[in-house]
C-alpha cells in the first residue's frame, strides 16, 4: 500500500480495544483493592462490638436468651478477632476482597436472624436493615452486593412465615423495603465515583504519554538542527544527521540520497550500519523515476511510504536491509529546489502513522537546509562573507523558534551581505501585506499599522507580480513607475529589490529591500538576497511548526490540569465516602448478633427441645438451619483451606496410609448421596499398590471433592470407576521414583478440553451464576469453586499431580472425565523432586 502525503486526516481520541480492555481491568482491580483495604477495619470494629455485646448480654438479657446469645457474641467476637490477626499477616489476593466481605456480612446476617427469631421482636428487623445499608457502603462488585440483598430480603421474609407476626411488622417491612433503594443508590453512587475516578487517572497518563512523545519528537528536532547545522563537511553533515535519526526513533536503516548536477540520478551519500557503509562505498544510485519508492519522491518531491514492503505496490522499496518492514522517504527541498530524499526503514509493520509525518518532515528540512548550505559553501569559496553570513543565519535559525527573533536575526545578517537603507519582511495576511520584521525604519513610522494590498491579476502592482511570477524583481528607480507610493515620515525609496518568500510553490510574503540612492541591486545582490529569503522562510516555517507544537502543547497541559482537578474532586469525593462508610459500619456492628459456631449449638439445643421435637414444621425448620450452617462452616474451611495453601502454610502429617482405606472413608461420606442420585461407585482391586507417605485427612478432603465433582456431574444412575496402578517416574537427576497413580473415571456430562486447566482456578464456576445451586451433589449444581482447586494445592504439597482428561462436554452423548492423581510413594526432601 502506498501512501502519498497530499492530505493528512485528523487524529481521532479512539480508544483502542487493548486501552479498553485495560482500563477495565483497572477499574475492577480498584474496586477489589477498595473492598480489601476495608475488611481490617471492619474485622476488628466488629470483634470489638461483640466483645461489648458479650458483656451486655451477661448483663441484660433475660436468662433463656442470655443463654444463645452471650456464647454467639463471644464466639463472633473471637472469630472476628482471628480474621483480623490474620488480615494483618497476610493481604489476601484483591480477587478474594468480595468473597470475604460478603462472608462478613452474610455472618452478621445470620446473627440478626437468629435473634430474631429468638425473639420474636419486629424492631429486630433494624438489625437486617442495617446490614444491607452496610452492603450498600462496604461493596462494590454488582454481583456480591445484589447477592447479600437478596440473602437477607429472602431470609427475612423466611422468619415472617413462620413467626407470628402483627401489625407492627409492616412498618419494618417498609422500612426494610427503603433500606434496600437507599443501599443500592448509595452503592451505584460510590462504585461510580471510583470508576470515574480510575478512568479519569487511565487518561491522564495516555494524555501525559502522548505529551512526552511529542516533546521528545521536537526535542530530537532541536537536537538534530543544533548538530548539523554548524556542520559545512557534507559527509560529517549526513553522517551525523542519519544516525542520530536511527538513535532517536529506533529505525532499522536511515539514508540520504542527494540528487546529480542533471537531476535524473540519486546517489547514496550516507547511511546507517554496515550496509550503508557498503552501498556508500560502492557509490550506489538509482533512478529518479516512478520506479522505486526513492526515485519517485527524489522526482516528484512529495512524501511517499509503504507500511508493509512485502504488500504488492507500485513503486519498489529499497531493499538493502535485511529484516525492513515499512519505508518512508521525504524529498530533500528548499523553497521547491529538490536536493534529494531521505530514507526511513523500520523494522515494524505500520511504523509510520501520519501524526509524526510533519516533525519528520521538520527533521528533512533541516537536512535539506544543512545540505543546501554545504553545497553554498562548497561551491562559493570566493564569496567569502556570504558563507559566514549565511552559516550564521543557519545557527541562528537552530537557536530558537521564536518568529519575531528568527526574523530579525535573518535582517540582521542580510544586512552585512546586501546593503540596503531598509529592509522589511512583508506577510500575506488575509489578502494585504503587512510588515512583521524590519530594519532601518524610524521608530516614529508607525509600520506595524502599514498594509499593502494585493492584487496579483493587476499589472501594474509590483507586490502582485512578484506574487504571480513567484521570482524577484529589481526596480532601479521606483519613481518611474506610477503604481509606487511613498510612505509618509518615511525617507522616499529609489531602488527596491522584492524577493518572494516561498513555502513549497505558495507565497507567503516579501522580503523587501530599499535604498535611498539611485544604486540598483545587481544580479549577485538578487542571489544573496534570494538566499536568505530562503533562509525566512524555512525559518517561518519552523516557527509555525514550533508555534502549533505549543499551541497542542498547552491544550494538552490545560487538559492535564482539569483532569487532575476532577481526579482531586474524585478523590474528595471518596474519602468523604470513606468516611461516612466508617461512621455506619461503627454504628451497625453495636447491632450485629451471633457467629457462626453458637448457631450450629443452639439448633442442636433446639432439637432436643420437647416442644420443637415434637412439631415436624419446627424440626424441619431447625434441621435446614443446621443444613445451612454446616453448608457454611464447609464454605468457610474451604476459604480457610485455600488461603493457606495460596501462603505455603499448608500443615501436613504423613503416616504410612492405605488408599484402600483412604477411598473408604470417603465412600462412608459419599454414600448418601450416591444413594440419592442412584449412582453406582466401583472401587477395583488395589491391594497391590504400596502404602504411601502421605497426609491421610488431607487425601480423605482430596477424593471427596474429586469424587464428590464425579457425583455432581455424572446424571442420575451414572456409574464411577476408581481404580490405581504402581508407576516408576524418573526424578531428573538419574534417579527413580516409585509412584501410584489413582484414576476416577465417571460417565457424566465430560468437560471441554479449553476448560482442563481452567477447573483448578480459584473460584471457577461453571455455566451461569444466575442458575448457582448450592447443592453439595445436585447434578450440575454450584458451589463456591475452591474444591478441585484444593484437590490440587493439597496434591503438589504432597509432591504430585493431578489433572483430567476428557473428549469434551456433551450431556446427550455423556462422553465422561477423567481425573487423574500421581502421587509419589515416599515423600522426598530434594527440591528436585518437590516441583511436578
């Protein structure tokens, strides 16, 4: 693809899919940060509360509800207290943020349901209010916060079935009902303050990227036009200019070719590397026609570039590199004169974007000013002062963008060359000329107000035929012409040399000199005028350039400051937030009742109760309680289980063990419900594997969750296979190691083969979180997605490894699993045989 720089499209702020990508993953990580950063102080504020209720209920409750009531406060207090001592020793995964919080929550739930229930009290119903206001402020994931809403919204509703209730109680429900849009304002309020606050740090940073990006291109600029332009040795000149280019942008290959004295060849005159050297050595040339990518533009002067040289195209690319990938080649020229063409190649597909074509194109009018002026000093030995004059302009012009200096430092070395009384540069502006720099003018001339109108179709106007012509013109005698007029308190003019400023093939203004006298300027005066014209407007052009980088630059730095305002505000806003979020979690721990650990005693209390025992409704009520508690307590050793096995803290005891008996006794906890589901588990013969030196109740946790995972996605009546064979490993260093490998096989639904490692992640559910099923053994049935993760973690603290094999998912064809386990015989104390 060729791409011809005659129009440059604007740049467009779209972000692209990465950034997008990105930036959300900032945002969800700030949330979890958030969530974490908070579960310390709720932690200990809610140790510290039950610690108080414990000693108020000693005090103050009547003696049969002190009884359930003061050892759940206490033991709230002391698990509280453990989870703050162990938050404080170890800063949990950010991922893991929400599930812990919404474990909090769901606890203090639990002991504002119980007392409740307990005592029938519709005020009790403050207690669940509070905690899904608290859900509001303490979350920030959508999913975790809608689930402790609905959690508590349903278990309320739950005890008003089943509790006598009055009038009263629908005050609370009410109240219960606005606590709910109150803690999701409050939680969409929040979560969006923080989202707009990373997103607005996310374009800060691309915007101060973008800053220093174009800071560094005009900084190489500058660089560039300071080292080559004091330079006059043409081949110190482009060695210097070509490689300092490769250096700055990280090119592959950076060349100049310079055209001949006929114009239809262009020479290699230097490049960068090996191959430059060479191919400046061997004097290699190329036509300047539309046969290759250099010929085209040294013959056309515009700027062409190929994105991909391996893409067909019609012009060729200059294949002299090895491992080039994108050319782009600008024309060498001044006020129009083509010098040559450099020569950029990267080793990047779609290295060059059209943002960074005008400061590369600033970079080849330097050259081209550096080269133009070698080639002056090269070829006017004789005109001694011209050289100096004009090698002084060069520095001047390297030495600062600044248009008014730029310009009056041009006048002022003209000056030295081409005696004149006045000299003035002129600039079209809208349609008159009018003066911007000058030299010689009396200070009372009022010259910034004088304009001059152009007419470049009218004859007899000078300033409209240098216009039309776009060349000088030298007027011996300006008062034989009927179209000149004098300036008023200005000393009258005689003879007057206007030279064009040229940029590409427009004017742009006049470089006009004056004298007082009857001396005409000579042809030699015309050249040396033109020249520093020439020099102008380069000049004016690098000074537009400059003057449009720091318009972009201040846009981009008054940018920069409201963003960093409205991140401050943000900031603000949170740490108000923050606050508020502090003073009600401080209120509604004094509220919160009853861990976990008194909730699974007093409904064993209650099942020895009489009364309850002998009411099937209250003793279905009081055993899905206990259900519900020891579904919980497993969740939580799970959590437990998984965080220190995430630490390297992991306790294991190895014994001699049988996997015989290990299988065993876990068939004596999976019998239920594979009675349940009617499926059948066949343990084959395994009295030839050798005992193992393991763990026996961590490999009892192991095969419950792997066969228990069997269970739950093998459909009803499904069959279970479990046998073992003895294995002989090499350990890496020459040695032997004897192994058992147990294999479960089941006839479920089979697992995709994109998901054999993903089933092993912390937390990974499958299907749809709108379907979760709590069920330990329900077919396809959810859970909190820690058991094959710990299978696993257990498994490598033991020197193993596991992982599954399977065709793929189908429930029709029911293609199975199979979970593989490969544990070594002896445990061994070499780190080589540590990692599997």
């Amino acid at each position: 693809m060729i791409t011809p720089m005659v129009e440059r499209p604007t740049e467009t702020a779209v972000l692209p899919d990465k950034k997008m990508v990105e930036e959300s993953n900032l945002v969800r990580q700030a949330l979890d940060k958030q969530v974490r950063d908070s579960l310390r102080l709720v932690s200990l504020g809610g140790a510290l509360v039950y610690t108080l209720l414990t000693l108020a209920h000693m005090a103050l409750l009547p003696p049969r509800t002190a009884r359930i009531m003061i050892p759940v406060a206490a033991g709230t207090a002391v698990f509280l207290f453990a989870l703050r001592f162990l938050l404080a020793r170890w800063k949990p995964p950010a991922v893991f943020a929400h599930p812990i919080a919404a474990g909090i929550l769901s606890l203090f739930s639990l002991n504002s349901l119980l007392h409740l229930y307990l005592t029938n009290e519709p005020r009790q119903t403050t207690n669940i209010l509070l905690v899904i206001m608290g859900a509001g402020l303490f979350l920030l994931s959508d999913r975790w916060f809608f689930a402790v809403e609905i959690g508590n919204l349903l278990a309320w509703l739950l005890l008003v079935m089943v509790l006598p209730v009055s009038g009263e109680w629908v005050h609370y429900a009410l109240a219960l009902l606005m606590g709910l849009v109150v803690a999701g304002i409050t939680f969409r309020l929040r979560q969006r303050a923080l989202v707009r606050f990373v997103r607005l740090r996310f374009q800060d940073r691309a915007q101060q990227e973008m800053l220093v990006h174009r800071a560094r291109q005009l900084e190489t600029s500058m660089e560039l036009g300071k080292r080559i332009t004091s330079i006059l040795n043409m081949s110190e000149l482009l060695d210097e200019a070509v490689e300092l280019i490769r250096q700055k942008y990280q090119l592959r290959f950076v060349a100049v070719f310079l055209l001949n004295d006929v114009g239809d060849q262009v020479q290699l005159r230097a490049g960068t590397g090996r191959e430059g050297a060479l191919l400046g050595y061997e004097r290699f040339e190329l036509q300047a026609d539309e046969t290759t990518l250099v010929g085209a533009v040294a013959k056309n002067g515009r700027c062409l570039w190929l994105n991909n040289i391996d893409e067909p195209s019609q012009y060729a690319a200059l294949n002299v590199v090895n491992g080039a990938k994108a050319e782009l080649v600008l024309p060498l020229q001044i006020s129009g004169v083509r010098l040559g063409v450099l020569d950029l190649q990267s080793d990047h597909v779609d290295a060059f974007v059209v943002a960074d074509i005008p400061f590369l194109e600033m970079l080849a009018d330097q050259i081209a000013v550096a080269v133009y002026n070698a080639y002056v000093y090269q070829g006017e030995q004789s005109t001694r002062l011209l050289t100096e004059k004009m090698y002084m302009t060069g520095r001047a012009l390297s030495g600062t963008l600044d248009r008014t200096e730029l310009l009056d430092r041009v006048l002022e070395n003209l000056s030295h060359v081409v005696s004149s009384h006045r000299t003035a540069i002129l600039l079209d502006n809208d349609g008159s000329l009018a003066i911007v720099a000058d030299l010689g003018f009396p200070d009372s001339g009022n010259v910034d107000a004088l304009r001059i109108p152009i007419d470049p179709t009218e004859n007899e106007s000078v300033y409209g035929w240098i216009y039309r012509h776009k060349r000088p013109l030298a007027i011996p005698d300006v008062t034989q012409r009927a179209d000149w007029h004098q300036v008023d308190n200005i000393a009258p003019t005689r003879a007057w040399l206007g030279v064009p400023l040229l940029q590409g093939s427009e004017v742009i203004g006049i470089l006009s000199l004056a004298r007082a006298t009857l001396q005409s300027y000579t042809e030699e005066e015309i050249r040396l005028a033109t020249a520093f014209a020439e020099q102008a407007s380069t000049a004016l052009h690098n000074a537009n350039l400059y003057g449009k980088l720091s318009h972009f630059n201040q846009q981009l730095e008054q940018q920069v400051k409201r963003r960093t305002a409205d991140l401050r505000d943000a900031v603000d806003r949170l740490e108000k937030l923050d606050r508020t979020k502090s003073d009600f979690i401080s209120v509604a721990a004094h509220e919160l009742r009853t861990p976990l650990t008194l909730l699974r005693g007093y409904s064993q209390m209650l099942l020895r109760d009489e009364a309850i025992a002998s009411n099937d409704f209250h003793r279905e009520m009081v055993t899905n309680i206990q259900a519900g508690e020891a579904r919980l307590e497993k969740v939580v050793n799970a959590m437990v289980d998984m965080a220190k096995i995430d630490n390297r803290a992991l306790d294991l005891y190895p014994e001699p063990v049988s996997m015989p008996d290990i299988l065993q006794r876990v068939l004596v906890e999976l019998r239920v419900p594979l009675r349940e589901r009617q499926q059948q588990l066949n343990i084959l013969d395994m009295s030839d594997l050798p005992a193992l030196e393991a763990d026996p109740d961590a490999l009892v946790k192991v095969f419950s969750h792997v066969i228990g995972n069997a269970i739950k996605y093998t459909p009803d009546g499904g069959t279970i296979t479990i046998w073992g064979a003895p294995q002989m490993a090499a350990n890496g260093v020459g040695n032997y190691v004897q192994r058992v490998e147990i294999v479960i096989r089941d006839s479920g639904i089979g697992i995709d083969p994109a998901y054999h490692d993903l089933i092993f992640t912390k937390f990974y559910q499958t299907g749809e979180v709108t379907f979760h099923s709590t069920g330990q053994t329900k077919f396809k049935g959810g859970g909190p997605g820690l058991g094959l993760p710990i299978a696993r973690g257990i498994i490598e603290a033991h020197q193993g490894k596991i992982w599954v094999e399977s065709r793929g998912y189908d429930e029709k064809r029911l293609l199975g699993s199979e979970f593989h386990v490969l544990l070594p015989v002896k445990q061994s104390r070499e780190p080589s045989l540590v990692a599997v």
